[in-house]
C-alpha cells in the first residue's frame, strides 16, 4: 500500500457505471420493491422466510450499489446502543451484527471496484503498533471472566476501511452526511419524541422525576455525546456542501442536535458545546463564521431558560463526595482503577477487563459506596485517562502518547496546506477535525471515551481528510484547480 499523495502517476480511481444519482435511484427503488413484496408475503405461509430472503437480497443491492457509503452510517447508527435483535433469527443474532458484516462485504466490494489504497505516515505506523498492542495484551493477559476484544478490534479495523476510501472530499462528504442523516432519525427525533412524552423508553417508558434524554443510547451522557460528535459534522457539511439546499437542510440540524444534547441535563455538556464549537470557529476558514457563532449564541441565550435552571440544579448538587452519587461512584472508581494500576503497572490490566475484575482490587478503607456493590455488575472506569493507564499500562500509555504527538504534528502540516488550497473547504474539514481532537480531550476527563466507534470514526475521518489535503495541494501544483470533481 501506498501513500496517494505521494505517487503522482496513480491513475484516477475507476468509479461505477452509473452515475451517482442513478445509484441511488436504483437503491431506493429496489429497497421500496423488496420491503412491499416482504410485507405481502408475510401474511401468507412462510411469510417469515419469504421476508428474510427478500431482506437478504436488499442487502446485496445496498451492498453493491451503496457500498461503505451507505452500510456504514447505517452500522454506526446501531452501534451506540444496545444490540437490535433480530425479528424471527436464533437467539444472539442482531441487527447490529448483520450491519456489521455488511460494512465488511462492502469494503471488499468498494476496493475491489475502486483500488483503494493505504497510507501510511508515523501515525499510522504508530496507530497500528497500539492497535497491535491493544489486541495482543487483552487476549494474552484475558482473565476469564472476560470476553476477547472483538468489538474493539472492529472499531479499530473501522479507522482503517474510512482512511483507506474516504480520502476523496465527496465521499468523505456522503460519508459524513450519513451519519448527520442517520443519527438525525434514530438519535435525535427519538430525543425529541422522548422528551415530549416524559417516557424513557430503555425503561420500558417509565416517567423519571428528572427526565434526561438518553433516547435509543445506553444513558444520557453517550446520547449527548453521539450528539455533540454529530454535531460538528453538521456544521461542516453547512459550509462546505456541494448544494444549497443540502446546506440549508444540514444548518437546521444544528440548533436541533444542540437542544436535544442540552435536554440530557449533564454538567459538562454545554461547557463541551461552547468550547469545541470555538475551536472548530478559530479554525475554519469563511466569511459567514463570525454569523454562525453569533447566530449560535444567541439561540442559547434565547433557549437557556428553559435548561438553565436544571443545569444549576445539577451543579449545586454536587456539594460533597458523601451527597452527590455520581461523585461517589466517580471517587471509588478512581480509587479502584488506582489500586489495579498498582498491582499491573506495565502491561495493565488488559482491554476491557476493568468492568470484570474491579472487585479484586477494592482498596479497603478508601471507598464510600462501592462495598455493597454485587460483585457481578459491570463497572467502568469512566475516567478516560485513568482508565488508558490502568487498562494499557505505562507501555501503552507511553505508545499512545506518541501516537498523539504524531497526530499534533500531522494537524499542523496538513492544516498549513489547506490555507493554500483555493477551496476553503479542505481548511474546514480539518477544523472539523480539530473540535472533534477537542471533544475527545475533554470527554476523557469524565468517561470511557477511548476505543469507542465514536473515536474510532474520528481517527479515520482525520486521516481521510489529511490524504485529501495532500492530494488536493499535488493537483492544485501541477495546475489542476482543487474543486475539480473528486474521482469517486
């Protein structure tokens, strides 16, 4: 494999047959065929049958037609929640793991159809040295209550399948519009419908005292931040989409991603929103930002009645470790992962395996609440930078630390190079990338950020949006203008 924009003679990608839009004229009309057929089939004898191979065969048109494009903002959808499962499968088989495979199958398609090609820089060497590590020690140092990183090697082979294909601006754009389309209706309106009803449906629509959004996500604070993360793709796509009208429809998500990732009521949630929105301002490179933030700011100043309150409620909550729950669990956790870290300070204590063995190392003496706790729930660090140096030990720590000094290093090479480009839309893209590097900095502080698809996603976004950087500056050298059509 090789790096794109280093070698000037690679012919341009060989791109489908069809037009883009006939694509999706095609994926649509054949998705509309199937779903009628298997709902008229269902009323009848093997009805079941009938609708699984007609869903079968749906998935090998998107497959084909939509590729990685389409599967895996779809997986990634799917992948922030709990397992979907599958209406008439054996038992253990999810939505979420068919569209996994999908994204799998359609990555070989993709290569097959567009040569896709890695490259590789000293971040990626040393992404792929941590990913090594990562995997090895956890299956090497497995205790076994707990399972094999399956899940983490995936979101890991993730940041390799988009730094691979979605180097190209327009597919990196389709890519990043559907996962705004996507979460838009299986993150937010569900927000939205939840909130207007006062039912948490993860507890089979009970009303809450203090309700917290945490829509189809497994608590508020992961659904905040899917939304904040989304968030900033939103604000991308509306200065640097192709069509107004795509523009147009992207800038309404962002007022309704913001409302419905304030409604969770977490603490940090409005100071993450705030900080990172300016990052990602400082950076871009439009005459219409400074009209966005202000525009920005004075939507949260007119809707900051209606959460402002909940949020000094929630602060003022926290007087004391012994009155505030969520300090309490914070200050054992720390304490437990301080003790594990001690007992396996090089290698850690492996991927993953702190929610199984965190009873073993409790610190007598040193915890609140933590002693009646049942030995068999599942617990997290939620500290992300204490969970990296518990569960990775100083060795991967250390490796991880000069992946991010790398990743600095490269952010400021490429982003030099975008303001150089006559298309203001590569600075953008790397701005985007900026607040997402700064939305992951700070979630650390207060959860288990680190090796979620979230920033797996991210990774390979940054990277994707490096290679186009490179290529767009070779072209624009050798006298092809930098908004030409991408070869996708």
């Amino acid at each position: 494999m090789i790096d794109v924009a280093e070698n000037k003679t690679t012919p341009p990608a060989r791109r489908s047959p069809f037009p883009v839009r006939v694509e999706v004229a095609l994926l649509i009309a054949c998705i509309t065929c199937f779903t009628m057929l298997g709902l008229v089939q269902l009323m009848k004898v093997n009805g079941m049958l009938i609708l699984a191979v007609a869903a079968g065969l749906v998935g090998l048109v998107t497959i084909w037609l939509g590729g990685t494009r389409v599967c895996l903002p779809l997986y990634l959808a799917t992948a922030f929640g709990d397992a979907l499962p599958l209406p008439g499968a054996p038992a253990g088989i999810s939505i979420n793991q068919c569209l996994a495979l999908a994204v799998l199958a359609a990555f070989v398609v993709d290569v097959i159809r567009f040569k896709a090609k890695l490259p590789f820089r000293l971040a990626h060497v040393l992404f792929l040295i941590f990913a090594v590590y990562v995997l090895t020690a956890a299956v090497i140092l497995k205790p076994p209550q707990t399972e094999y990183p399956i899940q983490a090697a995936y979101y890991l082979f993730l940041t390799l399948i988009i730094t691979a294909l979605f180097w190209r601006s327009r597919w990196l754009n389709v890519l990043l519009g559907g996962i705004v389309v996507v979460g838009m209706l299986l993150l937010v309106v569900p927000g939205f419908v939840e909130f207007a009803t006062g039912k948490n449906y993860m507890l089979n629509g009970k009303v809450l005292e203090l309700l917290r959004l945490d829509g189809l996500a497994k608590d508020s604070v992961i659904f905040a931040s899917v939304c904040v993360w989304m968030l900033f793709f939103a604000i991308y796509l509306t200065f640097s989409a192709r069509l107004g009208l795509a523009r147009l429809m992207f800038g309404i998500c962002i007022p309704l991603i913001v409302a419905v990732a304030l409604l969770t009521f977490n603490r940090q949630t409005p100071i993450l929103i705030a900080f990172c929105i300016t990052v990602m301002l400082i950076f871009m490179r439009s005459k219409y930002k400074y009209l966005m933030g202000g525009l920005i700011l004075v939507a949260g100043l007119a809707v900051a009645p209606l959460f402002v309150p909940a949020l000094i409620e929630r602060f003022a909550g926290a007087k004391s470790i012994l009155t505030d729950h969520s300090l309490t669990e914070h200050h054992d956790k720390a304490e437990i992962a301080k003790e594990a870290f001690i007992h396996h300070p090089v290698f850690g204590i492996g991927h993953g395996a702190f929610k199984d063995v965190w009873h073993e190392y409790i610190p007598y003496g040193k915890i609140y609440g933590f002693y009646e706790t049942p030995r068999n729930r599942h617990a997290y660090v939620d500290m992300g930078y204490l969970q990296i140096l518990t569960e990775y030990g100083i060795v991967g720590s250390v490796i991880l630390l000069a992946f991010f000094v790398a990743v600095a290093l490269l952010f400021l090479r490429c982003y030099r190079l975008s303001l150089r480009i006559t298309d203001p839309a590569y600075t953008n893209i790397m701005a985007m990338c900026a607040a997402l590097f700064a939305q992951l900095f700070v979630s650390l502080f207060v959860r288990d950020a680190f090796l979620t698809p979230q920033t797996c996603v991210v990774f390979g976004v940054f990277f994707a949006a490096c290679t186009a950087v490179e290529h767009a500056f070779a072209q624009q050298q050798e006298g092809v203008p930098a908004t030409a059509p991408c070869p996708a």
